[in-house]
C-alpha cells in the first residue's frame, strides 16, 4: 500500500502530500536537516525543535552506517531505537551506501557491496544489501533508504553506467531482504529506492524506470548535488522524473539551497535533506528574503540589527548582526550553533510558506517573487 | 550610601541579602557565571536565562579589558552598553587586572599599573586605575571591580606584599577616580574594592583593613582560588574576613565547587564567580547530589538515564548519560553546552536551596548534609 497520498496540486507540478510513518503522517513538501551521527553540527535534536516561531523540524536524516559503528547497534537499540536514543520524536530517515563513499572511510566496491575500514577500530565492514537493511531495520528508523553505488562527477560514461548497474542490483536484493525482514519482525519501516546514472541523461532515464519498477515506498534521485554545475543537477533530476510514477513521494538527496529548494518542488519533489543551510552558517553566510550575507564582513561590525528584520528565529529574536559578527571574530563555537538555527528557521519557514502558495495554486508566482529578491 | 542590605542571618554566618543596581535590585548569595568575553564558551547568554525550570541566571561577569580589546569600546557604547549589545537584562560585574595576568597577553607590571600587549593587534596597552575606570564606565557594566595586583600561589612574601601595595595605591585611585566619573557621567555603577595579600595571613589583614576603610560599595577578595590547596584559600580568606565590615557585600572571586561555595556562604559571602562549573562540564566531569560523575566513563555507554533524576535542567530534561557520552565520544562540540547547561544549573539550583535553608535558619544543617552525599 501506497503510505503517500497528494492532498493538492499546483499548476506548476508542485504539489502538497502526505506521508504515513511509524511516527506519525508529514506533511510534504519537507527539508530534512542532518543528524548524520545523532546529532547536528553544533546543533541538538532538541534545538531542532526549537528553531524559533511556528516553525517545527518534522523529519531528521541520520547515517545508518556511521551509528552502527558509532555508538553501534547494541546501545541505540537497548535505548529503545533511534528515535528514543537521540530524542527526537519526529520522523526519522536513514541513509547509506552512496553518501559514505565520499568519506576517508570508503577503501572499494565490488559487485557485493561496499568495502570500509572503521574510522574507529580500523576494522573493515562490507556493507551488503542485507546487512544495512538489518542495521536500518535495528535502528528503527521512519524511512530506511538502499543501498546504493553513487558515481562522482566526472567519471566516464562506463563507469557511471556500472555504478547504476551496482545499484539496480542492490536496490532489488535491498526491496526483497526488507520486505521479508519487515514482515519477520513486525516492522512499520518504509523503505525507500535510490535512481542513480551519474549526469548521463539516459543512464537517468534507464534507472528512473528500473527502480521505479520495483515496490519501494517511495523513489529518491541520489548522486546529484555533489559538486557539479547547478544545470546539470536539474538535468539529471529532468532526465529521471518523467519515468518516476506521480503517486509515490519522490526525494531529491542532498538539495539544498533555498532556490534549489523552490525549483525542485516545482517539479514535483516531496522531500529533501541537506547540510548546505547549516555548512553555510558555519561559515557565517546566512539567508535572507533579501539574499546571503556574509555576517563576518567589517560592515556588520555595528550593525546593531538581527540577520533579517521580522525573522522569528530563535537567534534574531536574540542577536544583533554586531554581536553574532563578534562571536565569529574570538572564533566562539557557540556562533556556529546560534547561526545554524537562522539558517535552518530560514529554509523551514520557506518550505512552510511554499506550501501556502501551492495551496492557493500561485506557486509558480511565489517562487519568481522569491528569486526576484534572493537572487541567484 | 550603602547598596546592600541584609535581610536574613543564619546562626552560622550566612545571611541573605538584596544588592540595589542600576538593572534591578539581585538577592544574595548568587553565583555569576563568566561572559569574559560577552558570551559563556559554547554557551550563551540566552541559555544562561534559559538553564532549566525555576533558575534563571541573575547575574554575570564579563571582563572589561578584554572587551576593550574586542569588540573594543565604541561598538559596545554605540550598542548601547554591555547589557544591550551581549543581550543580557540582568545584572552585569566586569572585571579586570589580576584576572588577566595569568593569560599569555601579560608583560609586566610598573607603579603605574598593568603593561600587556594586546594578542589581536600586537600593540602596548598600559592599564592604569584611570584607564580601567574608565572602560568599565563605558561598558555600563553595573558593578565595576577596581584594578588590582594578584600575585601567585607560590611567591615570596616580599613579592606579595609588593603586589598588596600596588593594589592597595591602585584602589585609592580608582575610587577616587569612579567617584569622578560617576558623578560626571551620573552613572549609578558601583564600585567594589579587592583585598589581595597572597596566602600570609597578616598581609590579608592588613589589606582587609586597608580596602575596607575605602568608600567601596562592595569588598571582593581576590587572588584565591588560583592553585593554591583549599586549607590555603579558606585561611586566606578567613584570614581577611574579620576585618571587612559585615554590612557590607561580600565576594569571594573564583570560587567555585558547590562544597566551597557553602563553605563560603557558611562565612557570610555573599557573591561568586568561577568557570568551574562550566570547566569542568567541557570535560565531562558533571555535579550530581551524589557526587560528580565522568560521563566519559564506559559505565555510562548503556545508562538511558539523565546526569542526574529528577534534575530539572534542561539537558536532563532531553538526554541520557547514554546519548551525551557518545556526543563526546565522537567529539561534537554541542556536548559541551549540554553538559555546561547542568552544571551551571546544579549550581543555581544549589544556591536556591541554600537561600531557603538560611531563610529557615537551618543552613549548617543544610550544608552538611550536601557534604556527606556530595563528598569531599
């Protein structure tokens, strides 16, 4: 059974929905911030919560492969689950395979899986179709994703082709292997396909049709936003949507930035994660209907004004530009933490108002007026 | 006329007490957590008015000559004063002089006054009584510290005594100096004076006598807590305690551990400050009634248990032992705010119940029965 359902469309292809978890129905379109080892950069689950005024994070993602290694299976488990051990009560995905092999930690794949070495224990772990099932499927989460063989920007056409080649196959041994645990163990977990095909139009096409042939609960577009030019992200996603059917909630992985955000929606996408608003604050570039700025600039010094006049976050309802711009300068990591809720009240109030506007079917119009004044 | 007035006494010597400032009258004994640098490490002035139910922190110490450094005078004048622009309502003390020469920045001392060089610019800077008058003044700071001498565990007598005596020219000076200013400015900022004496007894007395005969609205003792064994501070400071006037307030700087601050109240103390709460948080040594805990211990790693039950803070409000143990595990900085929010809170909520216990006359009775759960 389908646990998505479309409440209201937009002229534009966006579209509201709903989506039903073992904790509780979202409402999409969301933004997913990172909890990639049960936690954010400088930022908690309970800030997450408490990013400022009628703003609420309803979904987190978090890394199945980093916690089976650190705190490990046996403790989230004894805590309850995921859920229970980071205290979050909202929905919770996971996430494997393809984000990993960016990390110092990925040694090489073969056509059984992915082959790592411990950060911790230097010990190497082969991450199979089965064995990160099991470990999404112990950790408890909402929404367990494949695994999957993520393509770098770049990489030949042969290369790309094989990765997708990897992920089809995974993707059919990750569906069967969940579908026998899910029902062994009594389990609400939905699990979710992954589209690879790198930035060759019609390796996303092939895949779209293949994953999209397969029972997952919903379909995510994977090995975009990892450092290629922004035409080619719409590209990619362009090349696979069309073969992805309408009714099933459809995940752009790892977008993004707030007009990123507003286009893909466009197009119909439900959901999103990524750690670009919190990167960016740590950096001190924060959002504003008006665009980024750059709160470590010399102009802010005396600026006695919060980031954007009107915001209800958490952090403008405290500080002034002058003294964020301070806590930056004697390098105080509690900046780093204060400037990440902005960013992320920012992208959440976004998402929030997009959804009004598909509402009341002006998406199209609000998503111009929003770039008109952001830019870029 | 005398801002403080005494309200209770305990048959042992505590009292209670009300400090009239220009940002509201503050009930004593309190305990003032470190803004050095307009905000706490990893912590910030909100979460020091936010720490947990019931406790809100009333008071702060920020430190004056580091300010002037960064973000330097004019952008805390044009904020509007230290209380605006670090965002905190409550009651602000500033200190400066001895505190700094134990920092890298110290180059010697003169007649004259301190000679430090600044670790931002590289540039001299000679604090004088008139030049730290006048900052503090400027900050808006509500209880200003004069400037003074400290001398370190350790030192010769005569090196000690050298230090008395600037300390004891520098505090005429900088009274007659805020007195100037203060009715210049018409500023309600008060002036506390600091007796210093190293740990010879007669050299506290002496300076106890010499500060205290000294218009000061408050008398702080100053250069304990600075490495010396805890018989040695508690002599030090009963040393100079005779010799202060009772109706005057008391503050013992730097200290510090919950068992030192009950001793210290147990004398009629009537203000801390200390980062030793937060210090030791950063390392994951947390208060408990119990006595203090590692939390880095692997005995923890499957404790889903807050720091402590029944603890009303908010980090035991959200997270087990469990789950902040592998935020420190895996080194995120976030920890170090949780873990500081209790300690912080452990520390407000114990000078709560010690008021109380003053209030009923039962004080001694109280500590003691701290000491023998809390231990040492």
């Amino acid at each position: 059974m389908n646990p998505f359902k479309i409440t209201h469309r937009d002229p534009s292809g966006a579209r509201l929905g709903k989506l039903k978890t073992a904790h509780g129905t979202i409402e999409t379109p969301f933004f997913m911030p990172a909890a990639t080892k049960a936690t954010g950069k400088h930022i908690t689950t309970d800030d997450y919560q408490h990013l400022g005024a009628n703003v609420i994070t309803k979904a987190l993602i978090a890394n199945a492969f980093i916690l089976s290694l650190r705190p490990g299976l046996e403790i989230v488990q004894k805590a309850g689950g995921l859920h229970l051990f980071m205290n979050f009560p909202e929905v919770i995905f996971t996430d494997c395979g393809g984000f990993q092999m960016s990390r110092g930690m990925f040694e090489q794949k073969t056509k059984n899986g992915l082959h790592f070495r411990s950060p911790f224990d230097n010990q190497k772990v082969v991450l199979t179709p089965r064995k990160i099932m099991e470990i999404e499927l112990k950790l408890g989460s909402d929404v367990a994703m494949m695994l999957d063989d993520m393509s770098s920007y770049g990489v030949s056409f042969e290369e790309a082709k094989q990765a997708m080649e990897n992920t089809h196959r995974w993707g059919s041994e990750s569906l069967s292997i969940h579908q026998a645990l899910r029902e062994h163990y009594q389990s609400k977990q939905l699990l979710f396909g992954i589209v690879q095909g790198n930035f060759y139009p019609e390796l996303r096409k092939e895949s779209a049709k293949f994953i999209s042939a397969l029972d997952f609960d919903g379909i995510a577009i994977g090995g975009v936003a990892i450092g290629e030019p922004l035409d080619k992200m719409y590209k990619a996603v362009d090349a696979a949507l069309p073969f992805i059917p309408k009714n099933k909630i459809r995940y752009v992985m790892g977008v993004g930035s707030p007009v990123e955000l507003l286009e893909l929606i466009a197009r119909g996408i439900d959901c999103f994660d990524s750690v670009y608003p919190t990167q960016n604050a740590r950096h001190g570039t924060l959002f504003t209907r008006e665009g980024t700025l750059s709160v470590k600039q010399g102009k802010y010094a005396q600026d006695f004004t919060p980031i954007e006049t009107g915001c209800g976050c958490h952090t403008c309802h405290h500080y002034t530009k002058a003294y964020l711009r301070h806590l930056l300068t004697i390098d105080e990591p509690a900046a780093k933490r204060l400037l990440s809720v902005h960013n992320l009240y920012f992208v959440q109030r976004l998402i929030l108002d997009a959804k009004e506007a598909i509402k009341e079917k002006r998406f199209a119009e609000f998503k111009e007026g929003f770039k008109r004044n952001f830019g870029r």
